[in-house]
C-alpha cells in the first residue's frame, strides 16, 4: 500500500503556546474519552516542543469526537488545528534511530552540505556573468550614443559632408 494508513486513534494537534505541556494537552483532551498517551516532541536545541503534539486515545471514537470538537478551538490564547495523526515516518526503518549508528547520517548530511555550497556558487557565476553583461551593454549604449555626437560634430566642421547630407535627405 503506497498511501500510509491514517491512525484513527492519534491525533494531531499544532498551534500550541508555549506554555501547554504534556499535562495541560492531557487535561484539555480527557473530557472526550481515555487517553493512552500524550506526546508533545522537543526541539533538541531549545528543549521547548515545537507548537505541536499527539494525543493518542483507546478509542476511535472518542479521537474523532475531540478532533470535531478541538480543531479550530483556543487553548491559550492560540487556534489549534486538530487533525489524525500520520504514522511516523522513522529515518532508521523498523528499529528506528537506536538501531543507527550517530553518524550514519553524517554522509547525506555532507552531500546535502556540498549541494547547497554548489548551488551558491552556480548562483554567484550566473549574478557575476549577469553583472558582466550588464556592464558590457552600458559600454555599447555609452559608444554608440558617444559616435553619434561625432557623427554630429564632423558634420558642423565639414561643408561637404553637410552638403551631401542634405542632398541624401532629399532624394
């Protein structure tokens, strides 16, 4: 089955200030039936959870009624999206990161590092080459308008350029 199966009884829940913890989510669903778990996953830099959490109930039914009843609902002072929660998608297969070495990462983290260097410096070429050109059509534009005043002034000095002007003018 390409499609990951919905989880019926896992909840989703984003939008959450800052100071709701695992026990304030567990208190705000509880009125709509028996929680099995409440997770609320942090940020490894600031330890602070990341404005969401999962409220996994016993039963389905009581996970359909609080999303009905809390998406779009304020806790405080903020609008929660209440949705089925996606199973997790873990990086290190079925055993999950334990079963991963630290730096199995470390390779795509480094092809990820030396895309991103590649693509700056593509993108600094093409803003220089651009530049360059721009540059180069200044110049043209500059002689161009500098031969026309020559053009002019050749004329003033010479009679018969004049004259010969003149006489292309009219035929």
């Amino acid at each position: 089955m390409a499609q990951q199966a919905v989880q019926k009884n896992t909840l989703y829940v984003g939008g959450l200030a800052e100071e709701v913890n695992e026990a304030i989510l567990h208190a705000a669903f509880i009125p709509f039936g028996d929680i099995k778990d409440v997770k609320t996953p942090l940020d490894q830099a600031t330890q602070k959870h990341r404005s969401f959490g999962f409220v996994t109930f016993l039963e389905k039914e009581d996970a359909a009624a609080a999303m009905d009843n809390m998406d779009g609902a304020e806790l405080y002072g903020r609008v929660l999206t209440v949705n089925y929660a996606l199973p997790e998608r873990i990086k290190g297969g079925e055993q999950g990161w334990a079963a991963q070495p630290i730096w199995a990462d470390a390779d795509t983290w480094f092809e990820r590092q030396q895309q991103e260097e590649e693509m700056q410096r593509i993108q600094a070429e093409n803003q220089a080459a651009m530049r360059a050109a721009e540059e180069l059509h200044r110049k043209k534009l500059a002689e161009e308008r500098q031969g026309e005043k020559e053009d002019d002034t050749e004329m003033k000095d010479d009679p018969m350029a004049r004259a010969e002007a003149e006489v292309s003018n009219q035929g």
